[in-house]
C-alpha cells in the first residue's frame, strides 16, 4: 500500500498547491463573473461523485454474486467516497446558485436527483454501521440501487428543462477555461485514488483484526 | 330593433376587449427616461461573490483536510489494537 500511497500524496499535494494558481489565471464566465470559478471544483466533485457511487454499484454486484471480500471493502470505501464528494458537491453548489440564480436551492431535477445519491450513499454508510448481520448484502444491495441512480443523475439536465447548466457547458469550455477545469479535475480524480486506496487499507486491517481476534477467541 | 343594435355594441366591445388587450401587452415597455436611484440593490446584486468563492474553496480544504485525518486517526486505532492483541497473545 505504501508503494503506491507515498508517491500519490506526493503528487497529489502537489496538485492541489498549485490548483489555486491555475484557477487564479483562469478567464471568468461573462456573465456570472468571479463565483463562475467555483465551477472548477463543482463539477469536477460531481463527476468523483459518481464515478465513486459507480464503483460502489459494480463493486457491490460482485460482491453479492461472488461474495468476494475485496469486493465489499472497495464499496465500503467508495460509499464513504460519494458521501465525501456528494457533501462537497451539495455545499459548493448552492454557494454558486445564490449568485447566479438568486436562490440558495431549487427542487429542479438535477439537484434534486444528486441530493438522493448522496442520501442513498448516507443511507449505505448507516447500514453498514448500524443493522448489525447481514448488513453487507443489504448495504449491497442499497448500492446498486444507488448507481442506476446515476445516469439519470447525468442526463436529467438535457433531458428535463432545468436552471442547472447542460452537460454540453464541460466539452465546449472555451480554452481559457478548458486547461483548468480538467487540471482541476484530474487533481479530484487522483484525490480519489488516493483516499480510496486509503481508504480499502483500513478496511483489510479491520478484516485482519477481525480474524486475529476469532484466533485468540479459539485458542481461549 | 333596439335589441339587436344592443347586441351588436355589445358584440363590438367584447371583440374590441378581447383584441385590443393582447395587442396592448404585447407593446414594448416604454424607453427609460431618466435614471432612478435606488439605496437598497436586490439581494442577487449585492452578493458578495469573492465571499462565496473563498467559502467554497475553504469547504474543500477543510473537508479533505478532515477526511484524511479521520482515516489516519482510524487507521490508527486498529493498528494499535492489533499490536495490543499482538503483545498479549505472546506474553501468555
């Protein structure tokens, strides 16, 4: 875990130092002005977002069809991911809105439908705390449930008439905007691997102590 | 006779009420004369943005600041209990 964690922080850090200096150079949307900025964190954090409730959907199938323990603690760590980046999303968001729309929150279907992936990530976590055995294959189950959320997630703002921006606004960024968005987004996207990988260690070591403590409990 | 000279101002009027009203709301708002003062700006325009943008990016900070605390501090824990464990098993 450390080959790979050490030189990901490393760079990482690194990325994320020098991020507030690219976006600092970045040209302003003309109509919204200094808070259009927000947008190179927003929509990179919605993206992590349900990259990660993907992950945690995909893993969670593997798991209830394999039972593969490895499985489970990659969906144990990307629900905890989408709940993180869901949370960024869902405060960054609304900052923005009140400049450019007035208002704080709107029950539109974009927001609307990003809102239930993040209580359904929240949902998950709490499940797996808290509903004792058999909690795995419930929580499993919660999570697939929680990534065919995320198409519609995606295509909600083209296919219903929203006030959040289409997904068209992110491939025709003009190249004043475009360098920074997607340096920002590939920052988010290492962060990710990142904790991720974090993440899915302190799992294995729970799922060891696990085992050393059945081993004591056996030989006692 | 005077019946049907009714019905046929009335007739008039109604339609004259039902055209000339759209047409009138669809006339172009008149040019602004002169410029008004105003103290108080709608709350959109007196956002402060800079405000906003500094909030949003100091959220991200602090929430992956925590975040990665809150990993190393569990990864802590564990770690402890399983040298802990560890210890007591070869001390028996």
């Amino acid at each position: 875990m450390r080959k790979v964690f050490v030189p990901l922080l490393v760079v990482v850090g690194a990325m994320f130092a020098y991020a507030p200096v690219m976006i600092a150079h970045a040209d302003y949307e003309v109509s919204m002005g200094i808070v259009s900025k927000i947008l190179y964190f927003h929509a990179p954090s919605g993206m992590v977002m349900l990259l990660s409730a993907m992950v945690c959907g995909v893993a969670s199938a593997i798991y209830l069809w394999k039972k593969s323990p490895a499985a489970d603690r990659v969906a144990m760590a990307s629900a905890e991911l989408t709940a993180l980046f869901g949370l960024i999303v869902i405060v960054t968001g609304p900052l923005w809105a009140k400049k450019a729309w007035g208002i704080w929150w709107d029950w539109e279907p974009r927001l609307t439908m990003s809102f239930v992936g993040w209580l359904i990530s929240v949902s998950y976590l709490f499940v797996r705390k808290y509903a004792g055995p058999g909690s795995d294959k419930l929580g499993a189950a919660l999570a697939v449930f929680g990534s065919v959320n995320v198409p519609f997630i995606y295509v909600s703002v083209n296919v219903w008439r929203t006030l959040h921006p289409k997904t068209t606004v992110v491939p025709t960024l003009p190249p004043g905007m475009r360098g920074p968005f997607w340096y920002s987004a590939l920052t988010l996207f290492l962060f990710y691997l990142l904790l991720l990988t974090a993440r899915i260690h302190l799992e294995r070591q729970r799922a060891m102590l696990d085992e050393l403590y059945l081993a004591e409990e056996d030989r006692s | 006779m005077i019946r049907r000279a009714l019905l046929a101002v009335s007739t008039l009027v109604f339609t004259l009420a039902l055209t000339a009203l759209p047409a009138l709301a669809l006339q172009p708002p008149t040019a602004q004369g002169e410029f008004v003062p105003a103290k108080d700006l709608p709350p959109t325009e007196s956002i402060p943005a800079a405000t906003l943008l500094v909030a949003a990016y100091a959220f991200i900070w602090v929430a992956a600041i925590v975040y990665l605390f809150s990993i190393w501090r569990r990864l802590n824990r564990v770690e402890a209990e399983m040298h802990a464990l560890a210890r007591k098993t070869s001390q028996r």
